[in-house]
C-alpha cells in the first residue's frame, strides 16, 4: 500500500502547492476483519489549467496508479463542485483492501496504519511545514484555498481511536492537519471497535411494544368484523 500511495501522492504533489485538490480515503470494516476501501482524488479544474495538463491525463495517470498490477481494482472519472469550484478526479473501489489488514482478537476488531503510509511522499520530496512557510503557505491557507486529506473508518460498532475525531462507529482523520502539525505526531494511526454490534434492550422493548400494538389492531379488527 505505501509503494501505491505514494505513486499517487506524488502525482498530487503540484497540486498541493499550487491550488485546490482533495484526497479522501475511506475503509469499511466488518467484523470479521475484512476492509473494503474507497479512494477519491480530485484536482480543481482552474488548478489543472495553470498547471498546464489535461484532464483527460491527469485523471488517465490516477486511473493507472490505481490499477496497476490489480485487477480487483475499479476506478472511474468523477466530477464535483465543491464552493462554486468545478472538481475532476477519480474515484477507486477495493485500491488497497488486499493491503490493509484488520486484527480481530478478543471480541474486537483493530486497524494499525503506519502514519509513514501518508507523510513519506512528501517528506521524500522535502514538502514539511518549514518548506511551506517559504512559501508564505501553512495548514490554514491550503485549507483555505480548497486542500483537503481525510481519512475515514466506518467501524462494526463504537470506534475508539488515538487521533482524529470519534463520532459513533465513524473516525474521521485530518490527514493533513497531522501530516503538517509541529507537535508530536502519532507513529501509527490504530482504530478498534467490537466485532459486531451488541444488542439493545430499549430497541428490544419497543420491538415487542410495536408487536403488541399491531397484535392489538388486529384482533380489534377482528372482533368489529365478527359483529358486523
């Protein structure tokens, strides 16, 4: 997986220092360990015109990275609009699902993703946040003007995570807030769940309170029937 990120990283890497692209990564994982992914990589249209590159050549060089030596892979041309900005990219079902592996040991169900994975390819090429405030550019102002790298589970049940923000079974990363930051950076990015949801007495209780309901409905029903 890092081999392959990487490649697309670097494709990305102009655009990241001269205008608006996303990235946004998603895993879905079961219970039982296995990951399903999702990976979507867009570049503004003005962003490709200053560059000088067609879309047709950026989104073939995406659709190549991704495919490349895995035939599980299904990738298609996306456009969106993202704050009045007209996006071009390409989305990848099952990118790196063979490379991505899920532990599941006592009942729970754990990701481990080397923060490497997504820092190597620009700190191989010297893009840190020291290189970035030679260019009068940080976190805030590539924000600013449309950057964005997120990473996002979707977990079998109540997620925990040592980064990024828990909401639910959803953890979703700032890749690039974590990427740039200063301070200490988590080595790895560890995200667990239980395996499978547990069930839930209130849901059990209103389940039998509709059953009684509708039981009661029918067999009113029945009896005005019989008077008639």
């Amino acid at each position: 997986m890092k081999k392959r990120f990487k490649s697309l990283s670097l494709i990305l890497l102009a655009f990241l220092l001269s205008g608006c692209m996303k990235m946004n990564m998603t895993l879905d994982v079961s219970g039982n360990g296995k990951v399903k992914t999702s990976v979507r990589m867009l570049a503004s249209e003005d962003t490709l015109k200053t560059s000088g590159m067609k879309e047709s050549e950026f989104t073939e060089s995406l659709k190549k990275q991704f495919t490349k030596n895995n035939k599980d892979v299904s990738a298609h041309v996306i456009k969106e609009t993202h704050d009045g900005k007209k996006y071009i990219g390409v989305e990848a079902s099952n990118a790196m699902s063979s490379s991505i592996k899920a532990v599941v040991k006592n009942g729970r169900v754990q990701v481990t993703i080397p923060m490497k994975t997504f820092t190597s390819a620009l700190t191989d090429n010297n893009i840190t946040s020291g290189t970035l405030n030679n260019f009068n550019m940080n976190e805030e102002s590539l924000k600013k003007n449309g950057v964005e790298m997120k990473l996002v589970f979707n977990m079998p049940d109540k997620a925990k995570s040592n980064i990024g923000e828990v909401k639910g079974n959803k953890v979703t990363v700032d890749l690039l807030h974590e990427i740039l930051k200063t301070d200490a950076k988590a080595e790895n990015i560890v995200v667990s769940s239980k395996t499978g949801k547990t069930f839930d007495a209130k849901i059990l209780f209103l389940i039998i309170g509709g059953l009684a309901l509708i039981i009661a409905i029918i067999l009113y029903a029945l009896k005005k029937s019989k008077k008639k």
